[in-house]
C-alpha cells in the first residue's frame, strides 16, 4: 500500500538549519490558541447556532439572517460548528471540554427539521463529525477511563442524520440529488437534478464508517453504487470526469475537468476509499484517473482545467483555491515530486497576497479575491512536512499562521477577506476554519512524542474528521463493538505496507529528503514574482449591467459566448456557461467576464439592508383582509409608517411589459396589479409609472407558492435608481385569493404598507422569513451548484438565473393566450391566473 508514505522516510533528521524546538513549540501553542479563539468566541457568542458571525459577534441561524443562497444549505440549526468542532478537542486532549461538548448536542441537537440542506455539506460536517467523535468517545472511554456514561448516543444521531440523507439517491441512476429536505425527503426539491462530480462522489467514508460501525449496510451500499456510476460517466478515452451531471440521465452538463471546484474530494475519496475499505477497485480507478489528471493537466505550473472529452485543450483561464489540497493527496499516495512543485508555486503565489485568492489565473494574477481562511493549502503543507520532515514547511506553516493572526483575527474569532488585495473583512467564519484550518496547523507544529492521539491510526476525511484504519476489517452488515485493541492491534500486513520507499531512490544524489526537495523548489523560486500580467484588451460586446432578457440581440450574444439558457419549472430560466460552447476563445472569454459581472451585481445588490414584509390590505363588506407581500429592492420603500392607498386596476396585457398594453389609461392614480414573466420587475414598475401609477402588486405564476410556506421573496432591479412609486409581490395562493374578490367587487381600494412587527396577516401565521437575496430573485439572480465546489464553500459560479424573455422561453400555456374583446377581461384574468 502506497499510502504510507507520508508517515516518514526512515531517515534521520535534517542537519540543515531549521527551526529552533522552542520556536516551534510557541507555534504550537499559538496554533492551539487559534483554535480556541475562536471555539470560545462560537460558544460564547453563537451557539447554538450554526455559525458565528465575527463580526456581529452573534450567531448565524438559518432562517434569521439575510439568505445568501446554496452557502447557506450547509447549515440546518444543528449547532453545525460545534459538531464540526468535537474531534478537534480530542486532537488537543482536551478531554473535560470534549465530555461537556458532546453532552450539549446529545441534548439540544435535533435533525427533525423542515429544512432543505445540502446532502454532501451535511454528510462531509454533520454525519462526519457525528461518527468521528462517536469513534473517539469510545477510544477515551476505553483507554482513559473518562465518559463511562457514553451510549452510542452520537453514532446514534448519525445514523438518524444519515437515515435522513438516504431519500436523496432515490434517482434514476443511483448519484444523489444534491439537496434534501431533513423532515420530508425529496419533497419540493427534486426538480434540482443537477449535482458535481465531488457531491456525489464524496460520500463513501462516511457512509461506509456508519454502515461498519452500526451494521446498517444500506448506507454504504448507496455511496458505493454513487461512485460505480462516476466511474462509469467517466470518459472512456481521456478518464476524465466532469464538473456537473444529471442525477437522472447521467449525463454530463458540464464537461471541464481538474482538481478544483466541483471534482476535488472526488479524487480524494477515490483513494481513501482504497484505504480504508481495503478495496481494490478504488486502487485501481485511482491509478487510472491519476495518471490521466497529471497526463492532461500536469504539464504546467498550475493545473489547469481541460475539457474531458479534448484533454488537450484548456476549458478555463484560472484555476481556484480548492486544488491546493491535490498536493498533499499525491503525498499521501506515493507521488512526492510534483506534490513538491506543485506545492512550491502555490507557496509562491500566497507570498504575493499574504493568502492564497480564491482563484487565480494561468499567469498568477488575482481572478476572485476573496480568502475564506481555507484549509486546502495548511493540508498539502502538513501533509509534505510529515514526508519529508523538511523544515521548509514550518516555515510556509508559520508564514499561514501569522497571516492570520494578523490579517483575519478580531474579538469575536476570525473573520474571512473580503479580497486579498484589500484586506477587508467579511462577517463570516465557517466552520472548516475551527475544524480543519485549524487542525492541520496545529498538527504541522506538534511533535508526535507530544501527540495525545496516534494520528497515524486515522484517515483524514475531506473534512479532516478522523476514521480509524481498522474499519476495514468490519463487515458492512456486523456491528462489531469497539474493543480494548481495536485501534493499536498490528499485524504483518499492516507493518508491510508502512514500510518506507528509499530516499536514494526518490532524491538520487541527495542524502536527505529535504535536501531532495529543496533541489525541486529551486527552480521554482521566482516563477511568480517574475512573471507579468497578459496585457490584452477585449472589446466588449455587452456587459452584464446591459443585459435586456426580452432582447433577442442579447440572447444571440449570450449564446455565442457559451451561455446556455434553460428554462426551469417555475418559468425563470438560467444562464449556464461553458467556454467550450463559445463561437471562438474570445467569446468565451467575454463570456466567463460577463458571468463575474452578474456575480458582483449580484453583491452589490446584496449589499442593501433588508427588506421587512409588506401587507397588501383592504375592506370587503366590512371585513378587514391583510395579504402578506415580498418587498422590491427598488422603488420608494413603505417604512416608518408610509403607505400608499388606492383603488386597483388590472393591466391588459397582464405582464406589462412595454408596449402590451390596451388600458394605460386607466391606471393614472391607481394601484396596478400585474403578473410576473416576460420582463423584469423593475421594468414592470418603469411602465406603470410612466402610465401614472401610484404603486403596482405583482403577482406570481407559479403555482403552489404561499406567504406561509416559502422564504419571503424580494424583486430584484437593475441598479438603476429611477423608480419612484412603491411595488409589492404576492404569492400564488394571496394571488388567488385577491383574484377572487376582484370578481365580487366592481371596485376595491387597497393599500401596500409596511407589516407591523409581531402582526400576523390572514394568509401568513408563520415566523418572519428572511428576503432571499438577489442569488434566488427575478432579474440579476443566482444560483450555485454547491459541492465540493465549493467544500461547501461555494464560489464557483455555474448557472445564473435570469428573468424569462420573450421568444418562445416562457411556455406557460395559460399565460400564451392574447386577451380578445369579445370576451370579459376578469374571465381572462381568471383563467391565466386561477387556471379555470
């Protein structure tokens, strides 16, 4: 077995200088006051909430707290840091903290939640953490003497976690969907058929330890079949693997290929699988991908992407920061030299920048700026130190600590960069800095003389929990309980397979590894700081701040940077970028530039305070009616007791988008109500105010959406400020019931204003809802395919959803339908509205 590489060469020390034992004892111990830094400020300030906020100094719960789209489906107010963090407190010995930690989710923590949430965040965090400190519980209980309580309770609550999980491979093909709801399955969220290769892939660790540790079989058969699905996606001629696929079809949607977003811990779970399931088929599909990525991908300073089915070709100009744990994977399976190199440019890019940038392009310059205090990086380098036992690599260890100490703590904790170039903070701390960030330092500083757990008993999962090696020797069917040597019981097999390659073999002419390394980086010194930016210009065709949906011109030109647009169930529709898709690399280039500009709109937008409800009200025969309504991010805002009152009128055409119109006339002084589709909000409201309109209700076409079931909805505009009249939105259901009263009443005076706090309208009895930002709205909207992509920690932009534009993209029968004076409008109005 290959993997025992990183635990030693068999070689003595280096004679070389190098770090002083005292120096690198005080970075222990600041390494493990990172750590509780930043526990302490989570306990303090945030629990039991899933995240702290660092800046706020409070918790982020779900539901609370502005919704900034699929990041925040890695959370489901499971006091998701704290589980994140239990192993952690093992790794520290902290045995007293370890007990009262695990006594406070065993008795607060609850999975019976009407919550969507991402199966591969949830599985890698939660079902991860759960059974790592299940394992460790019952080690210290074993060994120490401590936690004679301890039950099982935490594998129990994995099992309950992961049992929750299952629904989502209830596909066609067997890959999990990638979101599910923990109370009701797959429940109003398996229209989401899109997954990453990493999201599916990277579930067999965990799956597997829960089915070997509890006897239930069933989980890791599903993962199993996941990843023999992958494989067989894989392209036959390449062995490459995508970026995103239809659980259903399995089908590739996109077909770039690295080791970044959206692929990585797809790799890594491959060959950990290998490990710690003792199964050759993962050996062998990992030699095949390996020698297929360092093939095509290997042969530059960074590696970039290429598209799977044309290796040779590259599919993007940037790599991102997620590949950096590729390194430390190709320590941990024998390949030491390119981890090297390959290690050494990232090193040298983190120099320039203090942090390594979300993603940089193929010359080094900053693509995405922002540094979500990542573990990737500390990983490779942890990982090289333990093979070559090179002091070089304390060294990068301290550079990363001391950027952090200085640029990323404040009171509460450590806050990420907003952009490396800036250095300014973000309000936000997630919670792989405590759990893994953390870790990897504090591993790299320690000595394992020092150690109070024998590291070299565990496989890292992707989120550096820790599953013991001797889980092969488990039946997936046989609960098997932990006895007295079950993690120090050798035999020959295993002592054989820890025997180290020869250091004469893998640096001839060096007599130490270190030196062997050193030998490597040398030409690697300077390749960053000496290169320079790539001077082009492109002239732009159009820019995202131009971009009209109803434009046919526009389309054309989305399309010809390879932008696909895909109409979804609900009648938005999504732009999907793939540069392999674009008329020419130029276009693709212009393509990938309009896809950020929709991205920092889409900041930008987000950027602007919440929104409370509004209320749509009014009187009918005496009875006082009150609809709850989503609020616009444009237009005169309805607060500090401002409303607006006045009698209704219907647009003809319904949508009112432009010149659709046969009544403008009668909507001076009125409140219009219109319909969603075909054009933007903020264009919608442009035309009711030029007819006169003193404010507009719009409401939605999509059928089944209520005030008291979906996330409150805010109407995105433009970023043009020019509308001065209020607009509010309604639901389907308060859509329906307004309809109906309009064919009672000949006239109906309404007024929109602001919902009291603490009110409770007719339609609405449920809690305050948070705006969904500008990633889930009409307009310059957003949605990411979370993954490994994004470790959860997802940045990459896949698809972007876009208002529905006219030619042929809405196909809502009821709503083709031309309205004809031979007939009554409010029969139109009911029949495209209320469908009979």
């Amino acid at each position: 077995m290959i993997w025992w590489v990183l635990w030693g060469l068999g070689v003595a020390p280096s004679l070389s200088h190098g770090m002083t034992n005292e120096e690198r004892l005080e970075l222990r111990y600041e390494s493990e006051d990172m750590f509780y830094h930043a526990y302490n400020a989570y306990m303090a300030k945030a629990w039991p909430a899933d995240e702290l906020m660092p800046l706020s100094c409070r918790g982020r719960f779900r539901g609370r707290e502005p919704n900034r789209g699929d990041i925040d489906d890695a959370m489901g107010n499971f006091s998701l840091t704290l589980i994140d963090s239990l192993d952690m407190l093992v790794v520290l010995g902290d045995l007293e903290e370890f007990e009262s930690a695990v006594k406070k989710v065993i008795r607060t923590v609850t999975f019976d939640s009407d919550i969507v949430v991402s199966v591969f965040e949830t599985n890698i965090r939660i079902v991860g953490g759960l059974v790592s400190a299940h394992v460790l519980a019952e080690l210290v209980q074993a060994k120490h003497g401590v936690m004679s309580w301890y039950r099982g309770e935490l594998l129990n609550m994995a099992l309950d976690c992961g049992t929750r999980l299952l629904p989502a491979f209830n596909s066609t093909t067997g890959l999990p969907y990638p979101r599910v709801n923990l109370k009701t399955g797959l429940q109003g969220v398996n229209s989401i058929q899109l997954t990453c290769t990493a999201c599916a892939g990277s579930m067999i660790l965990e799956f597997a330890a829960l089915s070997r540790l509890s006897g239930e079989k069933i989980f890791e058969e599903k993962a199993s079949k996941a990843m023999d699905v992958l494989w067989a996606a894989r392209h036959r001629q390449s062995n490459l693997v995508g970026n995103v696929l239809n659980v259903n079809t399995g089908d590739w949607v996109r077909r770039d290929s690295g080791v970044g977003a959206g692929i990585d811990s797809y790799y890594e779970y491959v060959a950990k699988a290998y490990v710690l399931l003792g199964e050759d088929k993962y050996l062998e599909r990992w030699n095949s991908h390996y020698s297929a990525v360092m093939k095509y991908l290997g042969s530059g300073p960074l590696m970039m992407d290429v598209h799977m089915h044309r290796p040779t070709t590259n599919s993007k100009h940037f790599v991102d920061a997620l590949g950096a744990f590729w390194p430390g994977l190709q320590v941990l399976m024998g390949d030491l030299k390119p981890a090297i190199e390959q290690h050494e440019v990232l090193y040298q890019i983190m120099k320039r920048h203090n942090f390594l940038p979300e993603a940089v392009t193929a010359d080094f310059q900053v693509h995405w700026g922002q540094h979500l205090l990542r573990p990737e990086f500390v990983e490779s380098t942890y990982f090289l130190y333990k093979a070559t036992q090179d002091p070089y690599y304390l060294e990068v260890g301290k550079k990363v600590l001391k950027s952090l100490q200085k640029y990323a703590r404040v009171t509460c904790g450590y806050a990420a960069v907003k952009d490396v170039r800036t250095l300014q903070h973000e309000d936000r701390m997630d919670s792989f800095v405590i759990t893994e960030t953390f870790k990897y330092l504090y591993l790299l500083f320690a000595k394992e003389e020092d150690m109070f757990l024998d590291i070299s008993q565990f496989v890292f999962t992707t989120e550096a929990h820790l599953l013991p090696l001797t889980l092969a020797r488990l039946s997936n069917s046989t609960a098997v309980p932990v006895s007295d040597d079950f993690f120090y019981d050798e035999d020959e097999d295993v002592e054989y397979d820890m025997a180290c390659p020869s250091t004469r073999y893998m640096f001839p002419g060096y007599d130490t590894p270190d030196a062997g390394a050193a030998s490597l980086r040398k030409p690697l010194e300077s390749l960053v700081d000496d290169s320079c930016p790539t001077k082009r210009i492109l002239k732009r065709k159009l820019t995202a701040s131009e971009f009209q949906s109803t434009s046919e011109d526009h389309l054309k030109l989305v399309r010809d940077m390879g932008i696909t647009i895909i109409t979804l169930p609900d009648g938005r529709v999504q732009l999907l970028h793939t540069f392999a898709n674009a008329k020419t690399p130029e276009d693709g280039e212009e393509g990938l530039m309009f896809m950020q500009e929709m991205i920092d709109l889409s900041k930008q937008q987000s950027s602007n305070s919440e929104s409370p409800p509004k209320m749509v009200t009014f009187q009918v025969d005496g009875k006082k009616h009150q609809l709850q309504a989503g609020p616009a991010q444009f237009g005169k805002e309805l607060k500090e007791g401002l409303s607006v009152t006045g009698n209704i009128v219907l647009a003809n055409h319904v949508r009112a988008c432009g010149g659709s119109l046969q009544n403008g006339e009668s909507m001076w002084g009125k409140i219009v109500v219109v319909e969603r589709g075909d054009c933007m909000f903020v264009e919608k409201a442009r035309v009711l105010q030029s007819l006169g309109a003193i404010g507009g209700i719009v409401m939605d076409n999509t059928d089944g959406t209520a005030a008291t079931s979906s996330p409150l909805f805010a109407m995105s505009g433009d970023g043009v400020d020019d509308i001065k009249i209020p607009m509010v939105f309604l639901f389907m259901e308060e859509s329906k019931t307004l309809m109906e009263i309009l064919q009672e009443v000949n006239e109906l005076k309404v007024t929109l204003e602001e919902k009291p706090e603490g009110s409770e309208t007719a339609h609405s009895h449920s809690m305050h809802r948070t705006c969904k930002p500008p990633q889930e709205m009409e307009g310059e909207s957003f949605s990411f395919i979370q993954g490994a992509e994004m470790r959860g920690r997802s940045f990459q932009p896949v698809k972007i959803d876009a208002p529905v534009g006219t030619g042929g993209l809405n196909q809502k029968r009821c709503l083709d339908k031309k309205y004809r004076k031979t007939c009554s409008y409010n029969s139109y109005i009911r029949h495209s509205i209320l469908g009979n």
